[in-house]
C-alpha cells in the first residue's frame, strides 16, 4: 500500500476464460492505489489468521 504497486502472479500463464474480465496481474506488477489488503497465514493443527488493514488518510 505504501509505494502503490500490486505484485504479479506468479506462474500465471494460462488463464480460465471463465476469469475474462478480471485483472489476474500476469506477469509484471502493476501501479495502482490500494485503499485496502488482507493477508491470511495457515498453520499446522489448524492455526490459522487473517489481517485485514485499510490506508487512512
């Protein structure tokens, strides 16, 4: 969020025709203003979380 860039998937290369339409980020990053993110982190023996952070302003 802080230097605006959304990274690429990786090992993106073929994509569903059923995701035409949705920007999948192929490739390269791309420059765009994140108002919001969410990370999740899964664990052994069901440890699992998620943390959702949103820029302010």
């Amino acid at each position: 969020m802080e230097h605006s860039w959304v990274p690429p998937t990786l090992g993106l290369d073929d994509v569903d025709p059923v995701c035409e339409g949705f920007n999948l980020v192929p490739q390269k990053a791309q420059e765009k203003k994140i108002q919001g993110v969410l990370s999740n982190s899964l664990g052994f023996s069901g440890i699992n979380t998620s943390l959702v952070l949103r820029a302010v302003e």
